[in-house]
C-alpha cells in the first residue's frame, strides 16, 4: 500500500468513527490526523479516486437477515422495534434513540471542500463530487427515515461554528437537498465505473428509491402534511426509472428455467456479467473476501419465514391462495403445492435436498420458531470455498421495474403496456400469468385490502398487486421494513408471526412422499428410546407439542389441540406516528438545547 492509499484510509477511518460527545472539538470539525494537508493530498485523479473509493458503503449478504424487523420473519433477537413494542414502559429517548452518528457526513464534506483543488478537467472532477453528494444523499436519507426532521450541514464545521447550536432543519429543506444532491450525482457520474462501484445508472436506482420513499411517505403519513407535494417525488421516480429502461443496457435474468433463475441470483459465484444486476459486491474466498451466512439464515437462528409471507404468494394459475377454503388450515406441504415458483426458491420446500445428505431434508422444529427455512442467502454446499464467494446483487433491475410500477399508479397514469413492461417481466421469468390491471382493479384482494386499508381510488386493487409483488420480489432483501413505514401500516406489525400449522397430536408427512417423517406427541409423555418407524423403516422424529411457556418442544396456539406454532405471546402496541420515527438521544438535546423531540418522543 503506498503512503497515499494509508494516508486516504486514516481519513476515512477516522471520520466513520466520529460521533458527537460532550467535548464537540470531536464533532464534525476534526482535521484529518496526517501530517499531508489539503493542498498537497488533492491534487490528481488517482488523489480523488482513493478517496472516494475509501467512501465504498454497500448492502453486502448479512441483507438477507434485514427482515427481522418486519413481518416476513419471527426473531428471537433483542430487534429495536420489537423491543419497543413490547416494553412494559414507555420507550424514551434514553432507551430508543436511533444511530445520531455524523462521522461519515464530515469525511464527504471534507471532500467536497477539496475536490475542487485538483488541476483536472471539470467532468472529472465533477465524476467524483457526484460520487460524493450521491453518498451524502444516501446518509441523509437514512437520518431522514429515523428522524424527519434534522441538522442539514453542508460543509465541515469546527467548534465554533454557530450551526453546531442550530436545532433541526424542516424535512423538505433537508430532502430538496437530498434531491439536489442526486440530481447532481445523475447528470455528473460517469456511466463506466470499474466493477463494484456506483455508476450512473446505480445513482438514477438510488434517485428513484428515495424519491419513491419520500413520495409515498408524503402520501400517507398525514402527520407531516406534506401529501400535496407526493406527486413531484412520483415524477422522479418515472424518470429515472425511465432513464435506466431506456439504456437498454438490463433485462430480467432469465435462461427458460422457471423453477432455477430467480434463485441463481442469490447463489451465484460470479455475477459480474449478469444483466440483471446494477451494482455488485463480489466475493471470492480465494481472494481472501468471503462472506458465509447459512448459520444465520437457516431458520434456527435468531430469524425463521412467517406464514403470513407464505401466504403472500400466489397460486401458480395466478389466483389468490387466500382465496381458497380453509387456506390457513394447510399443512406444511399442501402449502407450496402449485404456487409461485418464488416461494420454492426462497424457503426451503417439501423434497428439499440439503447437501451433502442423500436423504431429503426434514424441517426441524424449534420453540419460538416458524418452523420454516429460509433458503434465500443459503449456500447449499459443504465447500467452504463455495460458500464464501457467493456474490452479492446490490441493485438489481427488478427494483427499477416495481419502483416505476408503483410510481405510475401512485399518478394515476398506470396502463396495462407499463405492466407488461415491468412487473410482467419479473413474472413471465418464473412462467406465472401476466398481471391484468383491469381485473386487479375489479376484483381487489379482500386480505391486502384489510392490510392496507389507506389506499384508496380506481388503482386501488393494482396497487395492492404491486406491492404483492414487492414483497414477493425482495423477500428477505431488507426491503419490507422500509416499505411499511413508507406505507403508513406500521400496525402491521402488531401480528405476532406465526408457524406452521399442525391439527394436533399425530404423524405428519414433511417431505411430501406421503410417508410420515415426524410424530407429534402431547407434553409430559416421554420420547420413547424405541421410536415408531415409518413405512420405509425409518424411526419418526418426535416432539411433545403443548401451550407457550411450558415444557413441550413445540408451541401450538391450542396446545395439544394444534394450530399454528407460536413464536411469541407478549403484545405488540405500535403507537402511531410515534413509533415511525426515532427520539434524538437525551445526551444530545443536553449539549444542544436547540434539538427538539417530534411525534411525542419524551
């Protein structure tokens, strides 16, 4: 490494550090600690290029464990949000502050203090100063969704700078800047980037995911009365969306294989000539960059897949598997019979073979658990070389199509040619029928509808199919949190996740072959030594099934009288709109008087 690339990497290092104390010389005002100042570090391309380069922040595969804060997932981690919910008192901003860290944002202001001092051409320079506000937009944007209202700083500061006493800047003053800084970024970033980094394209994904964020949270949280400016942020979101489709450049990945595309995206060794994918974060243990998650994604650790997400799915015709009779009283293997191919290549399914067993694979059941697997973000290999160097799809052209589905219907201006030119792609590459706005519009799904009871108007019922969709789509992507909070349903999460259903005490199949693999049996009686065998010889798996909170293997919701398996029992309570946003830590109100709580915090 040469003396540059350590001198960028202390910058760097030393401002993802920086958090604000009660000494505020170390709040974003500190100098670089190298003996290298400004004008002799800024000075050429590659000067530049190490330092934005050493800004590199990506999603990387620890995405697929994102959900545990959403209802596609029961968790048994401490998850804040959960925490909150279910706190006998009153969370506070002593005991639910958010990630109040500037550190990051005063390593890209120093830059864009400094950028300017290189003796390049301008659309050089200005490649990376896009680089640097496209970052900045990013930082912002995740203060903004924990906070609404904050601190805007558009430059370093030192301690005797008066806007270290300013309180909050309005949301709309900080997301036109956030805009302003995209739009920058859009129109200066160079469209060939080295692999792995952002280009333009993955700054007009970026634009768009931001401006559909602050759209639909302008749409439904009547809180900010800000719904009569959701439209502007919907013209983003068809723009650049637009601009990506129409490069050409992507396509949904598919070689003909219904049952196999989708989930390759998520288990390849090498994405870099996908076209699906917009941005990559590569990994290749022989490279010493590997990144292995099977002990976290598994489903008996910490996370495991709802039923409420099992039953988002559609049935492989196209039709609603809420539709049909008795849908919540199915088994395990009733359950993904005919439906989406999706759902096979994000769960683990009946006949599942897990390597290196010869053997299909049982479900273990686990108290607290779903009874589930994830199989999205699972390498199915014994091959440590295998199982680190999955790379890792970033942004995917999949995004794209939904974000400007969902812009177009939030307008109104939604035709069944933008269906067939977004959403229908995603569903023609796992061969399911096309999405018909028209039929969606007639006949809306009485389940999302009473999941999402404040969308209103003629696209009603398509909306609630887009955002089917999404949640099918980016299944364990870290992506439906965000959406419920954008969507104003934050009483969503109030459901305790459930499991699988078992009628009661008995043999059930798990494989699918008709030839039961475990026995339920009630709590108290003793697991024999000499277990019941099934047909092909093999001893059943037992567990004692009883009520949450005592001794048996396997929670029911009736005990040994079935139903669903039980994860949790203690009430959930969202308190709207309190619970949408985060309180500014009580250390940081004392040093700066100034900040103030919003939506209740104390």
């Amino acid at each position: 490494m040469n003396v540059k690339s350590k001198i960028i990497l202390g910058i760097i290092s030393g401002g993802f550090i920086l958090t604000m104390t009660a000494c505020q010389k170390d709040f974003l005002d500190r100098f670089p600690q190298t003996s290298i100042t400004p004008e002799v570090f800024f000075n050429t391309e590659e000067d530049l290029s190490l330092y934005i380069n050493g800004m590199l922040s990506m999603n990387d595969r620890w995405t697929y464990v994102g959900d545990q804060s959403s209802d596609n997932a029961a968790t048994t981690a401490a998850v804040t949000l959960k925490t909150m919910m279910t706190s006998k008192t009153e969370p506070t901003s002593e005991t639910a502050g958010g990630d109040w860290s500037w550190g990051r944002l005063r390593t890209i202001n120093y830059f864009l203090e400094n950028y300017q001092r290189a003796n390049l051409a301008a659309d050089v320079k200005n490649h990376y100063a896009g680089l640097a506000r496209y970052y900045r937009a990013i930082f912002y944007h995740g203060m903004v969704k924990q906070y609404s209202d904050v601190p805007w700083y558009s430059k370093t500061l030192t301690p005797s700078d008066e806007a270290l006493r300013d309180g909050q800047s309005p949301r709309t003053l900080v997301v036109d800047s956030i805009m302003a800084d995209l739009d920058f970024a859009a129109k200066n970033v160079k469209e060939q980037v080295a692999l792995g980094t952002p280009g333009r394209d993955a700054v007009l994904l970026m634009q768009a995911k931001i401006a559909l964020h602050e759209g639909t949270y302008r749409l439904y949280h009547g809180e900010l009365n800000l719904d009569k400016t959701a439209k502007n942020y919907f013209d983003i979101v068809e723009k650049a969306t637009s601009q990506i489709i129409a490069t050409n450049k992507y396509s949904i990945y598919s070689t003909g294989k219904p049952n196999e595309d989708y989930a390759a995206l998520f288990e390849s060794q090498d994405l870099s000539q996908n076209k699906e994918v917009i941005l990559l974060n590569a990994f290749d243990q022989n490279k010493n960059r590997g990144q292995a998650l099977n002990g976290y994604v598994f489903g008996d650790y910490e996370q495991s897949p709802s039923r409420d997400l099992i039953q988002t799915y559609l049935m492989k015709d196209g039709s609603r598997y809420t539709d049909i009779p008795n849908y919540d009283k199915k088994l395990y293997v009733q359950e993904f019979e005919n439906r989406d191919p999706r759902l096979m290549q994000t769960l683990v399914y009946p006949q599942w073979l897990r390597q290196p067993d010869k053997s299909n694979y049982v479900q273990k059941l686990n108290k607290n658990f779903s009874g589930y697997h994830q199989l999205k973000g699972y390498v199915n290999s014994s091959d440590q070389i295998i199982m680190n160097g999955v790379d890792f799809p970033v942004h995917r052209y999949a995004e794209v199509l939904l974000m400007y589905a969902e812009a177009k219907a939030e307008l109104g201006t939604l035709t069944q040619a933008d269906l067939d030119k977004s959403i229908n792609l995603l569903r023609r590459r796992v061969g399911m029928p096309d999405l018909k706005m028209d039929v969606a519009n007639a006949n809306p799904d009485p389940k999302l509808a009473a999941d999402y009871p404040n969308v209103k108007g003629a696209f009603r019922g398509v909306i609630f199919e887009i955002r089917r969709e999404r949640r099918v789509e980016f299944a364990f992507e870290n992506s439906r949190f965000d959406d419920l909070m954008r969507w104003n349903v934050g009483k969503l999460l109030e459901r305790i996740p459930e499991g699988m259903y078992f009628p009661g005490v008995g043999n059930y199949d798990m494989t699918g072959d008709g030839v039961a693999d475990i026995k339920l049996i009630p709590e108290g009686q003793t697991i024999p030594t000499d277990r019941e065998k099934n047909s092909l010889g093999v001893p059943l798996v037992y567990y004692t099934i009883g009520n949450f909170g005592g001794n048996a293997g396997v929670y029911l919701k009736n005990g040994v009288n079935g139903g669903t398996m039980v994860t949790d029992v203690n009430v959930r309570r969202f308190v709207e709109p309190m619970y949408y946003y985060r309180p500014v830590p009580a250390k940081q109100i004392i040093l700066n008087p100034n900040l103030k709580q919003v939506f209740g915090w104390k």
